[in-house]
C-alpha cells in the first residue's frame, strides 16, 4: 500500500498548488517543517475527534465506488457534480472547487529549480536542438549550473508518468534530475508489486460554507498524471474541503483516513464494499482495537507497553468471537 497525504497550500499572489505532507509505506512519515526532509516512519497516533469527524463526513458525503474513470479530470468532475447533487456544495462554486481540486501537485523531492538551472541554450542542445551529431550522444552528458545543480540525464519515461505510449506502441523520452529519478526508485524497491495507491486531498477554502467530503473507488487503479510521489496506479481518492471556521481539523481527519487506508483490516473492506454501510461498519471495528489514551501529562514508566495493552484487547476479542460461535 502507498498513501499520499496533499495540503491545499496558499502562497503569494494568491497561489495555490496541492502540496504533499505526509505518506504511509505500511508506518507514516512525515515532511518535516523548516528542513523540508522526511521524518521517520512511525505507528500513526491518532485523535478519537478526528476519526468520529471522518465518520460523520462519509455518512452524507460523496461516495463514488467502482468509477469508471480514465484521467483526473473525469474523475473531479463526477465528484463536483455528486457534490452539488447530494447539495455538499451550492451550483455557484462549481467552478472554483473544480479549479482547486485541479491544481498542481508539489511533491516532497521533486526539484525546485529545474527548469531555472538549465538555459536555453543548455536544454536546447540536450535534447538534441543544438546539437550536432559528431559531438556525441547527450544521454551519458551530466549537466551543472553554475551552482552545481541537479545533475541530468535522459530517461525513457513520459510526463504523465506512462511508461509506452499506448497510440504510437512508442517510449518519450524525457528529462529528470538524477536524483529524483534515483529517490523514486528507492520508495518502489519498499512497496510491494502490483500495489496501489491511496491519495488524500485536504484544505481550506474560502468558498465553501460548510466541509465537502468525498471518498472514491475507482473500477480499477490509474496512473493519473502528477498526482502521486511514485508512478503508482491510483485506485482511492478521498477529499476534504471546507472554511476556516468549519469545525474540524482537516488534516487530521486526513491522516485518519491515510491511517485507515494503511491499516490491512479496513483496506481489504475497502477493495470489496459495495455500499456506504459496510465502510461505517469498518471504521466502527477500527475504533473497537483502538486504544485511546486520557489527557494528561503522562510519564512513560506510568503507561504499560501499548504492546501489551493491544495483545490483551486482541485476546479478548478472540474470546468474545468463541462465545458467539458456541451460542450459535
């Protein structure tokens, strides 16, 4: 399992772009703020607030299981349109929630400054403008800028993230920092084949009176564009918009649901739902084995082993189960 948690982010002159924030490979990781690095993986803590919020989303959210959807495009446009029929949203902001959810996607590696590094000039000549043919083939070349920059090389990989073209049967070929390139294959070798992907969309917006919350299951999994770190295909997409005053912590309800998407239990109810009731039902038995801590200022020599308390929950459901067998 891959799951991608974006932030709706605001920067100056009213721009906007989805950034990424968080990502579960089995534990989350975090960005770290400030050092724009990732944490470390670790068991996800969670606020029960935050899961009975998600809870109460998707019993009157958007639902949309098994769409049959080939691009991100169609799949935000039935969203929208579920939305203002079910009256998530009124008609007259169709078109902002649509340009929203549309925006660009900023991942955690990927290179500010690529374009700003190379020149004209440079770039024209590594693909091949510029270029005569006695002065060697440019896919060995590692190009510098005056920093010491990214270093680039080609790839056979096209810019919606498809390895063929399936029109022409032919391979792109593009342009993509070293490093980047090398990052993703690092986070694929961590995820097993045939996985895939989970992305979660959170923010503020300031025009939407109340949360819009939306969960979809695609008919089947989609390599859609830029929207994952990793070229995975997607097959969930959850999405929480709503005003500042809205009541709810949108990120974490978002990383409630990221938690649930990684948590094998309820990403098996998830593949095989067929209706709304079934994923309450899933997120009740996920509450049932959580563990939830009072406030205040513990010690940790006060607290047992959390492994412990989840052996000794694990055993009593166990019993529990047997009892009900027997009576039946």
């Amino acid at each position: 399992v891959f799951v991608e948690l974006d932030e709706l982010h605001f920067g100056g002159e009213d721009m906007m772009e989805w950034r990424e924030k968080a990502r579960w490979i089995k534990f989350e990781e975090d960005v770290e703020e400030g050092a724009e690095r990732w944490g470390k993986p670790h068991v996800a803590s969670l606020s029960f607030h935050s899961l009975l919020e998600l809870r109460r989303g998707l019993e009157k959210g958007t639902l949309l299981l098994d769409l049959e959807a080939t691009d991100l495009t169609s799949i935000i446009h039935n969203v929208v349109e579920n939305m203002v029929i079910r009256d998530l949203v009124e008609e007259e902001v169709r078109g902002k929630l649509l340009r929203t959810l549309l925006l660009k996607h900023k991942h955690q590696q990927h290179d500010k400054g690529l374009l700003n590094s190379i020149s004209q000039s440079s770039f024209g000549s590594t693909i091949g403008l510029n270029k005569s043919p006695s002065q060697g083939s440019v896919a060995d070349k590692k190009h510098k800028d005056s920093k010491g920059a990214a270093k680039l090389e080609m790839v056979k990989v096209d810019v919606d993230n498809n390895m063929t073209d399936k029109q022409t049967g032919g391979i792109h070929i593009g342009i993509t920092p070293v490093e980047q390139k090398k990052h993703v294959q690092d986070i694929m070798k961590r995820i097993p084949k045939g996985a895939e992907a989970s992305t979660v969309l959170v923010g503020q917006v300031d025009f939407l009176k109340a949360p819009a919350m939306a969960f979809v299951r695609l008919s089947e999994g989609r390599v859609l564009e830029n929207l994952t770190e990793v070229p995975l295909p997607v097959r969930f997409l959850f999405i929480l918009l709503g005003p500042e005053k809205g009541g709810m912590d949108y990120h974490e309800v978002g990383r409630s649901l990221s938690t649930l998407m990684s948590n094998q239990q309820f990403h098996e109810v998830a593949y095989r739902a067929e209706s709304r009731e079934e994923l309450l039902r899933a997120i009740n038995n996920f509450l049932d084995d959580s563990i939830v801590l009072p406030p205040g200022d513990w010690d940790h020599r006060t607290l047992l082993p959390i492994t412990h308390m989840a052996r000794k929950r694990a055993l009593l459901r166990k019993q529990k189960k047997q009892q009900f067998e027997e009576e039946e």
